[in-house]
C-alpha cells in the first residue's frame, strides 16, 4: 500500500527527520491560505498522487506570489497527472502539499528497502540525487552505493557512518545524518513498510539535512496490526475495480486489456495470462478467486469483472483441488443467469468433480463455451473476443 508524499513526510518527522515546513490542502483557497501561513516568499506547490516523476508531468509548481499560488492550485486540483509510473489512464490530483521554498546546496538520495534475494534490508544511497536517479543506476552504477543490514542486529552505527560519508557528507553534519538514517531504519522496520524513499535528500545553503520528497510503501499483509497506517489508504489513487474486489476479500488486478479473467490459483492465473497473449490476445485483469469459491463468491467475481465495460470476452479457467468443479459450475450457471451477460464466456474446468461440472455447464442450456485444455481455453477466448469486436465494429 503507498502513501502521500505529506503522509510519508508526517511520519518521518516523528522519527526525527527534518523536513520543511508545509501544509495540505484540497482546494484553491485552502492552497491560497497555506501559503499565507507559511513563512517565506518562495513556496512549492506539489501535486499529491502515488507516483513519482511528478515534476516532469507538471506536478510541481513553484511559486512567488499567492496569486501564482492560486494559478498553480487551480491547474492542479482535478487534473489527472501521466508520468512513466501510471500509465496512460494517469493519477487523479485531488489535494496538494504547500511547502516552504528550500535553498538547496546539494541533492542526495537515500532509500530503504526489503532485499528479497538476501533476505535482508538494503540501504541504498548516492551522492547525486534528485529526477536523473534511475538513469544514474543504469548509466553510473558505481554512483550507488548499497548496504544490506542484518535484520537480527539491525541498523549499526558504522553502517549509518558509512553511508553518510558515501553521500558526501563532512564531519560538521555526520551526526545529524546518523540520526537521519537511523530514523529512516526505524520507521521502515517499526511499521512494516516495504520502501522507504527520500529523493532528494538535500544539504542546504545553511548546512541542514532535510528530506525534500518522501516515498513509503507498506506490506499490505501487515496492515491488521497497524490500524494507523491503514487508514491512509487513498482509494482515490487505486484502480476502482480493486478497490471494490478488497472490499470482498478477492485478489484483482486491473490490465489493460480486453479479455476478463476468473482463475484459481495465482500461478494458475498467471500462466493463463501468458497463454491469452501467447493466442494473440490481451488480459483486462489478474482474478484469483482463491480455493474456496462458492456459488455467491463466483457470482461476485463475475460481476468485478464484467464491470469494466472494455472486456469483450471472458474466461473462467478452474483446476480444482480443495475446491471442486461442480460447486464452481454452479456458480458460473447462477452468475450467467443472473447478469445480463453481453460477452461471450469461455469456462474450463480440471480436477475434483469435473464431469460433474461439465455436466452442469452442459445441462444448463446457456451459451457457454467449454474447453477442456488451457491452449484450447486461450485460443477459444481470443477468437470469441475478435468476433466481437468485428460485431461491434
């Protein structure tokens, strides 16, 4: 689960990181009135979205004056920002942070996060932050420094001392970075995030360390026992169709394509993803209904998928193990009958019971398309999604 930049920034600075002063705000006056708060005559206006590059799509504005306050809060309040992360479809701007312009001396990066292959948390930071820092690993990877901690020891004082001579930092501001490091370790374990980013972290014309952008990421498995981190969810920022499939304990990813998919079994589901774009088609979605599917459970799963008005097909691909076929036939048969199905569907049932669910589909009367391998399945919805659309067009 990822956070605001102002929510990210609110927590570091319980865990003792300097950041500059700033306010929130959700519409042109609040923008307006933050900025009269805040002393300073340069203020930065930033665009609150789950994504970074916001500078490059227009999502920082500095400002001068309040009425470039009210120009720049109006430009981004409601607009839907693109950068590399979101895609085309882009992330709806619906609140800004207002911050105190910054004299900066210099730009650096810092970061944390969990190293899966060592089992371990990485530290990583350089010496040259800011917007250019992904094509700085691809083009200096000995800019990047990398330091992987013992979970069992954690952060030592010598790690943080060796980090903040790698970005750079002299003898006047090693302690302060210390600190800052330590801090950023702490936030990261105490509250089970995955990624904790601070780009730039800046050294100031006055000699201060501050986090100027903050990035934190949370294992959503973790989140029962951090209730606070939880409710900063902003479902604003995430896909409506996943929104609604948490809301009924489904695991769903929304894609891009045109060919709706209820699976069982996220390998399974992954592996009849290939298979689609391997017959030529595309996915509209990753469905894992998981292994105890019931009649109303299908039902629902049927109707998350159908909710996206581009599929034009849909396949149910089902190996039962724990769950079985005919209990999932039922349940395709009730959602058939019950939604207004204006898509071809595509049903391939393996494992417990699958003659009786064949026969289920197959005593149902209903226009459903049945295969018995998953090849046959892919190639079945691929051609069943281009006579609709030839239909259509």
């Amino acid at each position: 689960m990822d956070i605001h930049e102002y929510q990210a920034k609110e927590i570091l600075a319980e865990y003792g990181i300097k950041i500059a002063e700033g306010g929130l705000a959700y519409t042109v006056e609040e923008a307006v009135q933050r900025s009269r708060e805040i002393d300073g005559n340069v203020w930065v206006i930033k665009a609150q979205i789950h994504s970074g590059a916001r500078g490059k799509a227009g999502g920082i504005k500095v400002c001068r004056t309040n009425d470039e306050v009210e120009a720049a809060a109006e430009a981004l309040l409601g607009r839907k920002l693109v950068t590399h992360q979101t895609g085309p479809a882009g992330k709806l701007c619906t609140r800004l942070y207002i911050e105190v312009g910054t004299d900066i001396a210099r730009e650096l990066y810092l970061s944390f996060m969990i190293d899966r292959s060592h089992e371990r948390v990485i530290m990583v930071g350089s010496a040259q932050g800011g917007m250019e820092i992904e094509s700085l690993a691809a083009t200096n990877p000995k800019a990047i420094v990398k330091i992987h901690i013992e979970p069992a020891v954690g952060l030592q004082d010598f790690q943080a001392r060796t980090m903040a001579f790698a970005l750079g930092l002299g003898e006047d501001l090693l302690n302060h970075a210390v600190k800052t490091i330590k801090g950023c370790y702490r936030a990261l374990r105490d509250l089970d995030a995955n990624i904790l980013e601070i780009n730039p972290l800046v050294v100031t014309k006055t000699n201060e360390l501050i986090a100027l952008d903050a990035k934190m990421s949370f294992d959503e498995n973790a989140l029962f026992r951090r209730h606070r981190i939880a409710e900063l969810r902003d479902t604003t920022q995430i896909d409506s169709r996943e929104v609604a499939a948490a809301e009924v304990g489904l695991s769903y990813v929304g894609l891009n394509g045109d060919i709706g998919c209820m699976i069982n079994g996220a390998g399974l589901a992954m592996a009849t993803m290939d298979m689609i774009k391997l017959a030529g088609g595309e996915p509209a979605n990753f469905l894992d209904v998981g292994g105890g599917a019931s009649a109303e459970r299908t039902e629902k799963a049927f109707r998350l998928v159908l909710a996206d008005a581009g599929v034009k097909a849909m396949l149910v691909n089902i190996f039962a193990g724990i769950n079985r076929c005919d209990w999932i036939a039922e349940g395709v048969v009730q959602a058939v009958k019950n939604i207004d199905m204006k898509v071809p569907l595509v049903v391939r049932l393996s494992g417990t019971n699958v003659e009786e669910g064949r026969k289920i589909i197959a005593d149902s009367g209903l226009p459903i398309i049945t295969a018995e391998t998953l090849a046959e399945a892919a190639e079945k919805v691929v051609r069943a999604r281009n006579e609709m659309v030839a239909k259509q067009g």
